[in-house]
C-alpha cells in the first residue's frame, strides 16, 4: 500500500521517462567513504545517511544518494562549509541539494531535516528494506 507522498512522488515521473537499470557497482562504497570523509574533515558533525538501491548493493540506477541530516533552523551554521566542499546548491523548501558525478555515478546530496515527515517515511521505508530483504 502506497502512502499519500508516495503517489504524489510517482505522479511526478514523467510516463516517458526511461530507466536504465546496472548492476550494482562494488565501487560505490569507497566513493561514499571518500565523500564522507570530506563532510568530517570540514568539521561537520552530522549524521550522513546512505540510501537507495545503491545502499542496499543491488542493481538500480547506478546512483547515489546522501542525506546530511540536520535541523532546517541550523542548516546556515553549515552551508559555507558545504558548499566550499560541493560547490553551487539548489534550494528546496525543506531542502538543499547538490548534483555530482564521480566515475560515471551520478551523486545527489541532500541536506535534509531528519524530523520532517517525508524524510521520517523514507528512513523508514529504507531501514524495511534493508532489515528485511
């Protein structure tokens, strides 16, 4: 059963959109560690989370996705350092994000609030799938 964010989510997809689906790539991992080594080394103390079927080692995509959880009221106490890491940002309401690419993966990182219900429902919806393949 699909939540309500869910089917609103997947009404945004375009019906022509086209998927490409890989094998999972076992080199994901050290370019996650690599970029989360940089988050620490900048002094940034927050939880990053790992998510998606590059997360769980399965076929999907071929991307990563990393969420920098922090509450939307400090996110300025940490932007000029992410940003010098990252580079430029795009701003959502409740979100910011940056697109990268590193050997041939795109890269989405989220600075995100972990106490927002959306983000609450993803976690979740994550921690199902990867507790219980």
């Amino acid at each position: 059963m699909l939540t309500e964010n869910q089917k609103e989510y997947l009404l945004k997809i375009p019906a022509d959109k086209t998927v490409k689906i890989f094998p999972y790539d076992p080199k994901i991992s050290s370019i996650v560690q690599d970029i989360k080594d940089k988050i620490v080394n900048a002094g940034i103390n927050l939880e990053v989370k790992f998510m998606g079927a590059s997360a769980l080692g399965i076929s999907g995509q071929g991307d990563i996705d990393l969420y920098i959880l922090c509450p939307e009221k400090d996110f300025q106490a940490y932007l000029p350092r992410l940003e010098e890491i990252f580079g430029p940002k795009v701003r959502g309401i409740t979100i910011i994000k940056w697109q990268l690419e590193k050997d041939g993966h795109e890269i989405e990182i989220y600075l995100t609030d972990p106490n927002t219900p959306s983000m609450q429902e993803q976690i979740k919806v994550f921690e199902i799938l990867k507790n219980k393949p």
